[in-house]
C-alpha cells in the first residue's frame, strides 16, 4: 500500500493504556456497502491476533467495526469514508479494551501458575465473549484447579509490574521464557515480576491488581484432542457474572423457600413427591379400567353372532389396553378391537370372546400395516402398531368393515 512501506506505528505498543490519539489518513478504499478499508500512518487500536481480538471504537467520524493486520500494515475496517491525508483523532472503546486487557493479563498470570506449580503447559488461548478457555498439555482435577485459582489470585493481591520489552532472540530471558519465541530477530517479551515471561504481541493492564480477581469455573473444564480445556473469568466479567449468579440464586430461593444451603435437599424432596405422585396416577388410572369397560360395552354393535367393541383409548396409560381387552372379551359374544395413540405412534389390540370364530391376529397384520407396522398373535387376541399414529382411525374403520362382513357371513 502506498506510503506504508515500513508499516504502521503501533501506538499500542509503548502505551498499552492509550485510549485516545491522533493520526494521518494515508488510504481510503470502499470495500461493500457500508464498509471501507481506512490506513493510518499511527494506531492505538489493536489488530485481532495471538489470541486478543481487534479493537473497535472511532476514527472522525467513522465507526470502526473491525481490525486486521496485513503483511505489517494495520488495516481499519469502517462504516464511512475519511478523506486522504487528513489529521484524525482516534479513540478505543475502552470499556471493551479494558475488559480484553484484564482477561489476556489473567490468562499470563495463570499460564505462569499452571506450569511452575502443576506442570501444565498452556497449549493455547481463547477469548470469547463470555468466557475465556486455556488449552492444557495435561489434565487437572478440581482441587488442583482451585489451588491454582488461589495461588493466582495471591498473585492478583500482591500487585506485580506488568512490563513488555523488546530484546534480541538471543537474549538470555528469552530462553528462559514460558513459550518459544516467534521467526523474528527481535522479540517483546510481556514479564510479571518474578512470575511469568513470555513473547507476546498483546495488550495488558499494567500490574496483576488490575487483573480484578480470577476465576477458573467449576463446570468450564472439557478434554479435546489430547489438551484439557479449562474455562476462565477476570475483573469486570467475573464481578458482572456474579450479580447475575446471585439474582439468580436469590430469586431461587424465594420460589423454593429456602436457603442456597437447602437447595439439593429441597430437590430431592420434590423428586420424591414426584415419583410418588406419578405411581398414584398410575394406580388411578388403573382404577378406572372396570369403569371404562362397562362404558365400553355400552357403545357395543351387535352384528350377526356378536358385539363389536370399537374404541380409541388414547387417554389411559398404553398398558392398561390389554387389561381393557380382556374384560370385554370375558363376555363370549364381544369382539373389542381398541387402538391408541402413544407419542405419535398408533397401537393396537384386537381380541374376540370364546365363542365366535374370527382370527385376531389376521385381522392385526392388515390393520398394522396401515399404520406401517406390523404385529399378530393368537386367534382370540393379537396385538401391535406402527410408527403412523395419524393413521390409525383409518386402520381402526377398515378392520371394522372386515369384522362386519366377516359375522354377517358366519350368521
Ligand atoms: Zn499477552
């Protein structure tokens, strides 16, 4: 890009906590619709990269939504336009930054914890809108994990200098460094006094107080690719999270009326009110079969030598059908052909009394076949379905027909 040779001065660099500046505008370019790339000849925001994502905020009059960089140039992705070589003031959203800052800065001081006091090398580094993940070379349990939140919040209390410094590959602390250093001659080192060394191109708060408190989350950790993942929070998000956390747990507490402390008790209890109230539904249900049987038989056809019982049973539990069948079926002279409708699926129960002579089970493996089923049985009684559940009335009135022509024969 023309007069960007040497690349953009990144203000960022030297002063981390640059919230405001001033610069040239050096190429304006319409990208689509809304969208232009803009080149400056100096920045203080950040482009996406080493795990920190890009800055947003102004530049004029220009909302900046995105920043990339390409081969040394900082590029500036932007709602409108600004005119070539004019002066503009820049400015970060720094709310955002700051919270980016506290997250990357917490993520170093962990990195440094894990692997001095559990040998656990930092693989790799997320930063999400919500949480932030650290990548592991092994895996740690819980009481390790809350040992290396508690040693890096010591860390956060004890205020350490975060500095950066740009040293020579061969430099002794380069070795000595948490990472390898990157293809480069010259290398920005990102030190915690005493704690943690390591080549980082991004932007930290300037000592571990300001890191605001970390916290690795309980039910954040997951095993990918042979790496532990553990899930983290810093600062602003961590103290944001736990109004949330507690309103929730308050508002909890007054729909269960009892204390956070109670919880898992009070559960327990109403998963045992709820198997109790469940089998005395059953139990009910089960009551009510003579009932229905009776009511049942009143509906009854009678058709040549028999009583034809037609019926859908969709609103007692499935198991109760072949309960319903048998008692119809004590009197002789019934044939009970019942269906029911069970999570979309159709079932069926044919059965006939003693003394007619009609195969229930032929009489099934057509009707199942309409609900695109199968099943059979024994002559005086059969049973089974299909997947069809919205077929079943039609299969229920074929088999009728059937069973309709089949007694007036036989009469
Ligand atoms: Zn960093």
């Amino acid at each position: 890009m023309a007069g960007t040779d040497s690349g953009t001065v990144r203000l960022y660099r030297e002063d981390p906590s640059l919230a405001t500046f001033t610069a040239k505008v050096l190429e304006v370019r319409e990208l689509e619709e809304k969208s232009w790339v803009i080149v400056i000849d100096r920045t203080a925001f950040y482009p996406e990269g080493g795990g920190q994502p890009a800055d947003e905020g102004r530049l004029g009059e220009a909302e900046v939504f995105d920043v990339q960089e390409e081969e040394g140039v900082i590029v500036h992705y932007a709602d409108c336009p600004l005119e070539v070589s004019e002066e503009v003031e820049g400015s970060i959203d720094w709310e955002r930054r700051w919270d980016i800052m506290q997250q990357h800065t917490g993520q170093h001081l962990l990195s440094g914890v894990l692997l001095d006091d559990f040998d656990a090398a930092t693989r790799g580094f997320h930063m999400g809108a919500e949480e932030s993940t650290i990548d592991l070379s092994r895996e740690l349990g819980p009481q390790d994990l809350s040992l290396a939140q508690a040693r890096a919040n010591v860390l956060v209390d004890a205020d350490l200098p975060v500095t950066s410094r740009v040293v020579d590959r061969e430099d002794p602390a380069v070795k000595a460094a948490r990472r390898p250093p990157p293809g480069v001659d010259e290398v920005r080192l990102v030190e915690i006094e005493g704690v943690d060394s390591v080549p980082c191109g991004g932007t930290h708060v300037p000592s571990t107080s300001r890191i605001g408190g970390i916290h690795i989350l309980a039910g954040g950790s997951s095993k990918a690719h042979g790496l532990f993942r553990i899930s983290f929070l810093c600062g602003t998000r961590l103290r944001r999270r736990l109004g949330r956390l507690d309103r929730l747990v308050t508002e909890l507490s007054h729909m269960l009326t009892t204390s956070p402390d109670d919880f898992r008790e009070r559960f327990e209890d109403f998963q045992e009110q709820n198997k109790d109230l469940k089998s005395e539904v059953t139990e009910l249900r089960r009551a009510l079969v003579p009932l229905r049987t009776e009511a049942l038989l009143e509906t009854a056809e009678s058709i040549g030598p028999g009583r034809v019982v037609l019926a859908r049973v969709d609103d007692l539990p499935p198991e109760t059908l072949p309960a319903i069948a048998s008692a119809l079926t004590e009197h002789s002279d019934v044939v009970a052909l019942l269906g029911a409708e069970v999570a979309g699926a159709g079932r069926l129960i044919f059965a006939r009394g003693e003394g007619l002579d009609l195969d229930m089970g032929t009489l099934l493996s057509s009707a199942a076949a309409i609900l695109g089923g199968g099943g059979g049985g024994a002559p005086h009684h059969a049973s089974g379905g299909g997947p069809q559940g919205e077929a079943l009335d039609a299969a229920l009135t074929t088999v009728l027909e059937q069973v309709r022509s089949l007694l007036k024969e036989g009469a």
